[in-house]
C-alpha cells in the first residue's frame, strides 16, 4: 500500500482507479480529507490557533518497497527482525497462497538472532481480490489493465505466476524517470517530499498559520530542507521513537540494549559493538539517540523545533506480570528511562502513545495485540488534586488525570462548573467497568504514573541549558542562561506536579532571587506552580520532593509518621 501510496506511478502504472493512478488517486483522497477537517474547524470560527495549531503530516511514512535492491534478500538495515521474517518475494509468493519455508528469528542475550525456519503455507487463499469479485458497488471504476484475482506485481512482470519464478529481483531498485538507484534519503527527498508539498498545501489553503509537523519516515535521514523553499519557518520535525528492544520482547532488559541508531547510521563494524550494558549505560544510549535524531533534524531540515510526537512503552512485559500482582517497577523503569532520555536531549516536547480510554488488562488497547496506554479501566489513577485552598482533594470529574473512583462522591458542592454533569444522566460508556478475568485484573496499582507525571519548566527567562527530574530521589533540576533578569510579571515558572511535591514538603534551593509556589488554574485546570523571580547570567534552581518506592501502590510505611499520607493532610505552603 505505501508502494502504491507514493510511487504508484512509477512502479504500478497498471493500477488505474477512475482514470487515474493509484497514486494520485489514494493521495488525493487522503489530503483532501484532512482539508475537508481543516475547512470544517475553520467554519466553526473559533478553533483554529487556538485549540488546534498545526497539523502532521501522514503518521509513520514508510517506503515500502520503493527502493528495494534485491525482493529475494531482507535489506542490510532491516535487521531488527523476530518470529517468521520473509524476504518480499516470499511475501509475495504467499499472498498468492503458495507456502514458503521463511526464516525464524529470535532475541537473545545479545540480540536477534536466526532460529530456524517454519513452513508458512495458506493453504491457497490470495490476499487479492476473486477474479469475479464485483468491486463496482464501491462506486469506482477499474482500468480493464489492472486485473482481478492476480497479483499486481505479476501483472507488471516481477514474476512469473506458472512457474512460480521471480524475473526482476531489481525491479524497485532505480528511479524508472531518472535511472538513479534509489536508497532510503532519494525516496524521502522525492516520493515523500512530493506528498508532503501537497498536503502542506491543501492544510495552509484553509488553515494559513498553521504549524506543519513535518513527520519523515522513523529513523531515517530527515529532508534536505535547509535554506530550500520548503524550510517553512511554520515547521516542527516530528519524529518518533521506541525502544525497539523493549517493545518487542515485552520486558524491561535492565542488563544491555541495542543502538539502534546508531547501527542504523554506521557508527559501528559490527553490531556486536552497539550493544549497551548495564542501566545507566541504558538510560545514556536512549538520551543520545534521541539527541542524535534532533541534531540531525537541525542539519537537514534547518533549525526548527523537534517534538518526538510518538514515544512510549508496553504495559504488558513479562507476561502481565504487573497487572496480577500490583508491581510495575519495570514499566516505571522503561518509562523513566524515556523520560531520562527525552529530558536530556533538548527536544522541546514530546506526546506520549498513547491514552486509550477502553484499556484492559485482559485486552490491551483493543488493537493489534498493542498494550501502551497510560490509561486502563482495571489500574488506579493518581489520587492527588491540588485545591485552591490548598488541601489536597479528590476530583469527581472523570476525565480528569486526578479523578479517583474510591474517593469520589455524591456530596461535593454544586457549582457553576459541575452543574450540568451534576444534573445529567451518565451514559453506560461514562459508567463502563472491564469484564478482566480477576486472574489479571485483582492487583490494580498506579500504572508507572510516577515516572511520566513530571515537573518540567512551563516558562523560562533565558535559555534552557539543561533539566531534568531523578524519579528514585524525587529530585528536580534545572540550570538557565540568562540575558536579562526576570521581570515581575514574568518569572520563569516550572509545573510540579503535588505527587512527588506535597506543598508542605517540598525543599527548594535557588542560585538567586526569590520565588513562590502556589496553585492556580490560569490553564484551565488546577496546577501547581513554582514562580522564580531571578537575575541574569546563569541561574540553577533545585527542588526536592518526597522519595517513595517506584511501580507500587502506596505501602503502609509511606502512610505513617511523615509519609504520603501525612503530607497530603498539611495545607503549609512556604514561601521564600
């Protein structure tokens, strides 16, 4: 499909829909329906700039097979394999249901490796369409040329459906207009680009402020946009990463993890060589590859913003382990590490995959065995919401983060705010509950929020020159390069969220100046700020919070003396 989506004119000429390429025709509908969106919020009058701001390009671009040397043989940077991995000519073979004995892969100690092989055989079913399938009732009309109930890539003589032989191995391999071999970088500066100009336009016709987020295909060289008519100054390189490691194997390997990036770059003779051991050796390679991404964004596409709009982990590692006995501290180490990572490499934001509001322990994200939400019907959210009187209190809106089943209630005050869900009749989908099997659904526990519920800067006068939070001592950091002082009504303000900072134990040391620490909802919802009025120069702020234990619910030492229950019931707030 991505063939078909960004070359199809060159490589599947015969695949004619309505008078024109396959192509030209999906490309249209697809950026014609995202300008179709783009033309609706902007007659609703009062959305555009303001709640939505910009618009990324299609998610997680791929080439396909654009560009592939050899269809017989698994390019050298496809590597990253595990379970069944055929070559495309394989695939190919079994889309017209002819078995073929593919190659197995697993992941060991260090790394994937070939572990046999395995008869994949359909047993005769096509992945095309029945000869006599009648595809007029999609309201199309289909080029006589393009045939149904054969191979498209038969009909255009990559093979020989009789014998079963492959004739063009090479078929994808060079540019049919220019005859230049085609590598990933030419596919991304002319197949991709080509896409990416349409859609840019069809958006900035409607929405003419808006901020493109530019997203090339994952973990390959960016654009070569700097200095070019495309270097819009509306531009933000979106790209995504995972720990690939993690991901696939479904468990948090804190003894070695790959490089991929640098693999994937030539940094290393042998992959043997990328391989990381140990968790702080770990943590360092996810911030350089994210650091490394960045700069490369900068040396292709020109100084822009980067926002890793894609990041995350799997919830269920290690046989849903966590999810039958309440321990997350692996997913709270994954996701901390991340986090360590996205901290340290300068990125200026990051959104994490994903919030899914229909999660379950039994069922995962309902889609394509995945398992990354934050979010589940079976786990605990965090029970902290700061008041504007300075107690801490349950919230009773549900689609709040801070909303808490046991603690909410019928009793809290009506008001202006809360009237209408006051009055209103829930539905059944507001009031759903899993139906997990108790096996893997009686230990809820607080789903690894402590590692991505996070102080972070909201505001800053001056440059950030580096922050971060240390999750295991509850510690944030950050260190700014100041031209000039802050002024009173512009303070550099950092978000600290109550849950590792209750007000009436936090520890605040500053390089200069004075600084507050309060709770407002100046963005709509209630959130605890510390303001810092500081001079020029260069200017460090540490704030220490209160140290619990990582990917468990709260245990019955941090309930007493000064633990987390103690210090949600003190209201002080100090003031320096």
């Amino acid at each position: 499909m991505f063939t078909f989506f960004f070359a199809g004119r060159d490589f599947a000429p015969k695949a004619i829909i309505d008078g024109k390429n396959i192509q030209d025709y999906l490309q249209e509908h697809f950026v014609s329906s995202c300008r179709h969106l783009a033309q609706r919020i902007y007659e609703a009058g009062d959305i555009l700039d303001n709640v939505v701001i910009g618009w990324e390009s299609m998610n997680e671009p791929n080439r396909g097979l654009v560009g592939w040397q050899d269809l017989s043989a698994i390019p050298n940077e496809q590597k990253l394999q595990k379970g069944p991995s055929p070559t495309a000519w394989q695939a190919i073979l079994t889309g017209s249901g002819r078995a073929c004995e593919e190659d197995t892969w697993d992941f060991g100690g260090l790394g994937p490796y070939k572990s046999g092989t395995a008869l994949v055989d359909p047993k005769g079913d096509l992945a095309w369409l029945a000869a006599n399938y009648d595809d007029s009732k999609y309201g199309w009309k289909r080029d006589p040329g393009w045939k149904l109930g054969e191979c498209i890539w038969a009909q255009h003589g990559i093979w020989d459906p009789s014998k079963d032989e492959l004739l063009r191995k090479d078929y994808f391999a060079n540019s049919p207009s220019s005859g230049k071999k085609i590598d990933y970088e030419y596919f991304t500066n002319n197949y991709f680009m080509q896409f990416y100009r349409r859609y840019r336009n069809a958006i900035k016709s409607v929405h003419k402020d808006a901020i493109m987020f530019c997203q090339p295909p994952v973990l390959e060289i960016p654009p070569s946009l700097k200095g070019t008519e495309d270097d819009d100054p509306n531009m933000v390189f979106s790209p995504h990463f995972y720990d690939g490691v993690t991901l696939m194997m479904k468990k948090w390997n804190r003894y070695w993890n790959v490089d991929v990036f640098g693999i994937l770059r030539g940094r290393y003779l042998s992959p043997a060589f990328a391989i990381k051991v140990g968790e702080t050796a770990i943590r360092n390679c996810f911030r350089d590859q994210l650091s490394a991404i960045r700069r490369e964004g900068t040396e292709y596409m020109g100084s822009h913003p980067c926002v890793f709009t894609e990041i995350g982990i799997p919830y269920d590692m290690d046989d849903k382990y966590a999810y039958k006995t309440g321990d997350y501290s692996s997913q709270s180490s994954a996701m901390d590490a991340n986090h360590f990572a996205l901290e340290g490499c300068g990125a200026n934001g990051f959104a994490l995959w994903v919030y899914m509001t229909q999660n379950n322990h039994e069922w995962g994200d309902l889609w394509n065995g995945e398992d990354l939400s934050i979010y589940s019907l079976d786990d605990k959210l965090l029970p902290l919401s700061p008041g504007p009187d300075g107690q801490n209190k349950p919230t009773s809106d549900r689609s709040s983060p801070s909303y808490s089943h046991s603690r909410a209630n019928n009793h809290l005050p009506v008001s202006p705010r809360n009237l209408s869900s006051t009055l209103s009749t829930p539905s059944l989908s507001s009031l759903q509950r899993s139906s997990t099997p108790a096996e893997i659904g009686s230990n809820p526990a607080y789903r690894a929020a402590e590692a991505y519920v996070r102080p972070s800067p909201i505001a800053t006068v001056g440059d950030v020159l580096s922050y971060g939070f240390d999750l295991r001592n509850a510690t944030f950091t950050m260190e700014l390069e100041c031209d000039v002082g802050a002024a009173e009504d512009t303070p550099t303000e950092i978000y600290l969220p109550e849950f590792h900072f209750p007000r009436a134990r936090v520890s605040v040391e500053v390089s200069g100046g004075k600084w507050t620490l309060g709770v407002d909802d100046a963005d709509g919802g209630l959130i605890q700020r510390l303001r810092w009025w500081h001079g020029e120069g260069r200017q460090q702020v540490t704030v220490q919070g209160v140290k619990r234990r990582q990917g468990m619910v709260l245990g019955k030492e941090e309930e007493e003396g000064g633990g987390y229950l103690d210090q949600c019931q003190q209201t002080r707030c100090t003031i320096m």
